[in-house]
C-alpha cells in the first residue's frame, strides 16, 4: 500500500508540471498551428499521462487522456488541421484533466462523477464531426473546479466582508499538495549547487584552521560558521541523493525475460530498495549490477530439471539487498544456482595463458574466485547472447573500485554464489584520515581504513624485515607490510616531533584493506580526521594509480588522496593470479624448464634438510609451548582461539630428521581452508624468498614432495601440502570445502 501511495504521488509530481504548461502551449499552438514542436511537446505530456494511468488504475482518467493523445497524434501526423474549435475542446479534455488529478491529491482517487459529455465531444472531433452545440465551451461549462473546504471557508469568510477585516475567519494554513512540495530542478544546477558547498567546506576548514594557529578564545562566530556550514552540506547532499529503487526497478522486467529465453523459473527478491546514495554512484552502478543479475541467471540458477534433480526447489532465487554500513553502501547479490566449481576456473585460467599450471596449484580457494575478474575468463559451457564471452566481469570490477568501492565473490558448489559491493555513499565530500609521509600530508578514504597501530620497539613489539619482505604479527596474523615514503619515492627526513618518535623506536602502522584483504602502510604521522573535498587529477596525472584525487586543506596546502588499491598493488601485495601483469607464461613448474617466480616460507627439521611451501598457502606462523599439546581421538591437538588445532610434526610425514630432545617450544605453520585449520609443527622458521621456482622430480620415497629446487645455493624440497594434510588427517580437505 504504501508503494502504491509513493508512486501516486511521484505520478503526481510529474503531471503537474506537464500539465501546468498545456494552457499556454495551447494557445501558442493556436496561433502557429504549424508549430510541430509545440504538437510534440503537448503530445508528449498527454501521452505520459496516458500511459501511467493504466499502471495505477485511473480509468476515468485514462479514457479522457486515451482520446485526447488520439486526436493529438492525427494533428502531428497532419491528418487533422488545428482549429480554435478543436483546441477549445481539448482545453477541455484538459480542465477535466487536472479536476481528477486535483481529487487524486485531495483522496487518493478519481472523483465519483461521469464524464460522458467531454469523451463525445472528443470522439466527434476524432471522427471529423464538429462538437455538439452546448459543448464547444465544455470546459467552462461542464468542469467545476475542484473546492477543498479551507477554500469554501475563505469564499464565505470573503463574502461575509472580507478575511487582513475578520482574522478569526481565516482556517488553518493549507497543507502543500504532492505537486506543491517537489519541483524539478536541472541535475547540472545540483552538481553546480554542490561545488559551491565544496568550496565553502574549504573555507570552512581554512578559518577553523587559523583560529586553532592562533589559540583564538573567541570562536564563538566560527564555531557557527562551522555548524551552518555542516548543516548546509548535509542538506545539499540529500538533495542529490536518490533511491537505489530507481536502478532496480527494471531489474524484474529483465529477470523474467532472461529467465523465459533460457527455460527457467526466477523468482526476484529485493529487500532494501529505500536505501539512497549520490546520483552519480547511482549510474555508475547500474551497469555492474545489471551485468551481474544477466549473468546469475543466465549461468548461475539451473534450469527446473537440473534443479530437481539436485533436490532444489524447480523455482530458483535471487536475492537483492542494499543497506547502510557507517559511510558506506552494501549490495549483496546472492542467487541459489550451481555455484562456481572453483577447479574448472583454475583449468580455464590455464587454458587462457592466464597462469601456470604450478601457480593454479597454489591458489587459495578465494585467490581462484577471483580469476573470474579478469578479461577474457569465462566459465561458461557456451556462448549466449547474454554471456559467455569472458567479457564483463572485469568490467565491473574495474568500474566499482573507480568509485572507492570493492566487491567480493564467495561461492559453494552447488549451492550458490554471493557477491558483495561496497560502495561510498558519495564521492564528493569524504572523511578521510590525514598522515604525513617525507614532510608532506595525504588523504586516506576512511571506507578503506581498518584500525591503527603503534608499534613500540622497546617493548619487543616490531616490524620482522626478512630479506626486504616486512610483516608485522597482529593478533597472531601476518600483516604484510609497506611504506608510504617508499611506495611515492620521497624522503622521509623526520624532525621535531618525528625525531622523538623515531629515537622511541616508534612506528606508525595504518591498517588498510583492499580487494578483501589487510596489510599496513607505514607513515610518519599520524594527523587528525576530517571531512575532505575531493578534487579530480589533471589528466596528465591519471595515470599515477596511488593517487585517487587532491583536496585542499585548511592551511591552503594541496594533499594527495591515496588510491588503496593503487598502493597495493605498487607494492606488490596483490598475489600474482590477481594481476595480469604478473601472471603471464605457459611453463610447467616439474621438470626444471619452469621459470616462475613464487613467494616461497622455508623452514627446517632438526638436521640439515630444507623445506618450502607457497606463502599463499600460510594462514599464519605460531609458536606453541610443548607443554600445551595435548591428544584427542589419538592424534596430538593444541586448544586455539576456541577450538582444537590437528597438529602435524614434520618427521612424521616426511623424511626429517626428529628433533634429537624435547624442545620446549615449537614452530608451527597454520594451514586453513574454509573453517577448518591444522598446524604443521617445523624446526625452525628460516626465511620468506622470492624464488624461481624450477622443480627437479621429486625422488621415489619421498612422499609429500612435488618436487627440489635451489634456494640461496642450498637444495630445497618443495612440500606438496595437501598431500602432507591426508596422510595426516584423512579426509581433512574434503570436510573443509564441505564446511
């Protein structure tokens, strides 16, 4: 009911001004009846009119417009001339018009009254009959304008001697109509209308600024300043922001027509289509989400079938929902269908010369999800007019983190799968947090801030530099780590305050994330948040990708908007399978003709052999006190973080020299996949290398091994980890993908 009520009063709202310009538009058309774009531009109002009524019901009101429209088009295609008699009886047409749309405002429906004389008058005009005697003035003589009680109140408070002499005749203030409360106004004056307001919010942020410089006691005018300021910036951002209904609403027409042409049965459900953001997120949006819905039906849901056979419903679901989280906007499209079989994406890969076989090997579970991502990846058995071209998906993903946003893809085989946008609310005034790297300051979009960190060396708490690669234990996790002055090339030659912290040992540690996952950024300050201007990059600046923008401060000084995403991938944290760049090549990684490059963990036993698996691989590095192990169900088990980790030692499952006593505390590398996780107890931890991974055949016996390679002049067994978890744990993995 209350859809019903919005999209009345949003009719409504479009009538009245179509409708408001048809008297003068008539009388010019009288006068220059040859004028086409006054034929069109009434054609126009009437016919939209027209073609909504049906929608919401009106039949009164669409048999007047039906006919109206009908002699209007004859008068556009030059099959009917424009005469003072005809337009007199679409005058009207027209006073009947706004009579209904006036009792729609006032009761929420058409008015119990017929209206027979004005329909024959425009059927006799439609046929080429002159209108019939009485009713060629049919709108002053048949149409009484419609009278609202405050209005009878004032007409008899007027005769009564008038209202400035009889104050207590006059009722209360009338309240605004549908068409009284909302006007139109042109998307370029809003766009101009917020520059402004971008301005001011520099000025603003200018004066706070001198005044905290100056210690100034008496901010009682700027603290004002301040308040009108964020209320007027408030204000002018709500007038551009707009429904997410209005990039759904044709979302259904294109799920059941999909769902037709390919022999199934959607069913579309959206929850959350109140949810608003900036207008010009609204349409950078629309495609991604369009392409998204086409390809969940064309090869996600199953045909009925397919579906009942797996013991589905035949109906298949797709579920659309959009909601607040802080500054952010959160679109979760989820359908029920097949899921992604995440095996046949790392075949494709392959097939495409995306990766290596030995690179397909490594990758996570997550890392493999998001291959689909890249151009020319399609898992699609054959190529529709819908999809199947690889062409599409990279798009999205491109055009989503063009706007500060990101999207994450999780799938189940057989089950479905679920993407996930986050999107900013708005892209023209952002919280962001100020940091200083080499003497000058940059922005970092609060949407990609995570938390801070200080680190204390003194207190045994620091940053692990390995062979140039920095990771720093959070939580008990591997954060990998960079710097900002080292990342943009500038000099970080620390003074005053920064000269403190450095004799500290202090670090400054801003935790980010992108494209779903963490790493630090290390800075040399850390300032104060505040709401900033984004400015857009001269073109000849695009293609610094660690810049998103510029913003002016409050001291007048230009800072540098950080692109999250761009600083990641500067830094080489993003896995190689996530970058075209670096995932080029066709080589075999056994048989040393391989030469791809890995990040590699090497470890030891307790004698002279070495030992390396993926980096990828490694959830996180332990260390366990011997002590806390304990046995269930006849294997070793460590409780952690609230459930109890498999524990594998090293000499168990391959040929490693034990460890000649007890050692009271023990290194473990902790494998995961989905919920599940195991620990595999080592000798010692020795390095993270970056190494080319040439494989010489593995020899016989040695079970677990893919194959030996040369690190650092020293010969090094690659693991074959899944093979090291199942003789273990058998039937580990295969609960861990069910789980």
């Amino acid at each position: 009911m209350e859809e019903e009520e919005d999209l009345l009063k949003e009719f409504l709202i479009e009538c009245a001004e179509g409708v408001g310009r048809l008297d003068q538009e008539f009388v010019a058309l009288e006068k220059e009846a040859e004028n086409p774009n006054l034929l069109a531009s009434i054609f126009r109002t009437i016919h939209t009119i027209k073609g909504t009524c049906g929608f919401l019901g009106l039949p009164k009101l669409e048999s007047i417009a039906h006919v109206a429209e009908n002699v209007l088009a004859k008068m556009r295609d030059r099959k009917m001339t424009v005469t003072p008699e005809r337009i007199t009886v679409l005058l009207g047409a027209v006073d009947v018009i706004k009579e209904i749309l006036a009792h729609l405002e006032e009761t929420g429906h058409e008015p119990d009254k017929n209206y027979d004389v004005v329909r024959q008058s425009l059927d006799a005009v439609l046929n080429g009959e002159a209108p019939a005697a009485g009713v060629s003035h049919v709108g002053a003589q048949h149409v009484v304008p419609l009278q609202r009680p405050e209005d009878e109140g004032k007409a008899k408070a007027e005769a009564e001697g008038g209202a400035a002499d009889h104050p207590t005749a006059v009722g209360p203030a009338k309240a605004l109509t549908a068409s009284e409360s909302s006007i139109r106004v042109d998307v370029g004056l809003l766009d101009k209308l917020m520059n402004l307001v971008g301005e001011l919010v520099l000025a603003r942020n200018q004066l706070l600024q001198r005044i905290r410089d100056r210690d100034d006691a008496d901010s009682g005018t700027a603290q004002r300043m301040n308040h009108i300021t964020t209320e007027l910036q408030d204000a002018v951002m709500k007038t551009r922001m707009q429904p997410i209904r209005n990039v759904w609403e044709k979302l259904p027409r294109l799920v059941r027509d999909l769902a037709r042409a390919s022999g199934k049965d959607v069913e579309l459900v959206m929850e959350g289509a109140e949810t608003e953001l900036d207008r010009t997120l609204l349409e950078a949006i629309k495609d991604p989400l369009t392409h998204i819905v086409r390809n969940a039906v064309d090869h996600g849901i199953e045909t009925p079938d397919v579906r009942t056979a797996k013991g589905k419903p035949a109906k298949g679901t797709l579920f659309l929902k959009a909601s607040h989280e802080g500054s952010q906007i959160t679109i979760d499209i989820v359908d029920d269908g097949g899921g992604i079989d995440v095996e046949r994406v790392k075949r494709k890969a392959v097939e495409k010369g995306l990766l290596t076989v030995g690179a397909a090997t490594t990758l996570s579970e997550r890392e493999a999800l998001n291959l689909i991502f890249h151009a020319g990846l399609s898992t699609a058995e054959k190529v529709t007019n819908v999809s199947g071209r690889g062409v599409g998906m990279d798009v999205v993903k491109t055009n989503i983190e063009k706007i500060g946003g990101g999207v994450e893809i999780t799938s189940r085989l057989g089950q479905g799968t679920s993407l996930k946008i986050k999107i900013p609310l708005t892209l023209a005034i952002i919280p962001a947090l100020m940091v200083t790297a080499g003497g000058d300051r940059f922005a970092i979009p609060q949407a990609s801030l995570l938390e801070l960190v200080m680190v204390d060396g003194e207190a045994g708490d620091r940053i692990e530099v390995i062979r140039g690669a920095e990771v720093y234990r959070l939580r008990g996790a591997l954060l990998p780590v960079l710097h900002l002055d080292r990342i943009l090339g500038v000099d970080s030659r620390p003074s005053g305050r920064e000269t403190e912290r450095a004799a500290a040992a202090e670090t400054n540690i801003v935790v980010l994330g992108a494209a779903g996952r963490s790493f630090g950024l290390v800075v040399d300050e850390v300032n104060d948040s505040e709401e900033i201007v984004v400015k857009a990059l001269n073109r000849q600046l695009k293609g610094l990708s660690v810049f998103a923008g510029a913003t002016i401060l409050g001291d007048g000084r230009v800072a540098l908007i950080l692109d999250v995403m761009g600083i990641a991938r500067e830094g080489k944290l993003l896995h190689a399978a996530e970058d075209e760049a670096e995932v080029k090549g066709d080589e075999e990684a056994v048989g040393g003709a391989g030469t791809e490059r890995q990040a590699l963990l090497t470890f030891a036993g307790y004698g002279r052999e070495r030992f390396a698996v993926p980096l990828a691989l490694v959830a996180r590095l332990e260390e366990f006190a011997a002590d806390r192990i304990e046995r269930a169900a006849g294997r070793e088990v460590i409780q952690y973080r609230g459930d109890l980790l498999p524990l594998i030692r090293l000499d168990h499952v391959c040929a490693a020299t034990p460890p000649s006593e007890h050692p009271e505390r023990l290194p473990a590398v902790v494998f995961s996949r989905g919920r599940k996780s195991v620990g595999l107890l080592v000798g010692r931890i020795l390095d993270i290398v970056d190494a080319t991974v040439a494989l010489y055949a593995p020899p016989s016996g040695r079970a677990g091994v893919r194959g030996s390679l040369v690190i650092d002049g020293v010969t090094t067994d690659l693991l074959d980890i899944d093979h090291v978890i199942e003789s273990a744990e058998p039937g580990w993995i295969d609960q861990a993908v069910a789980a």
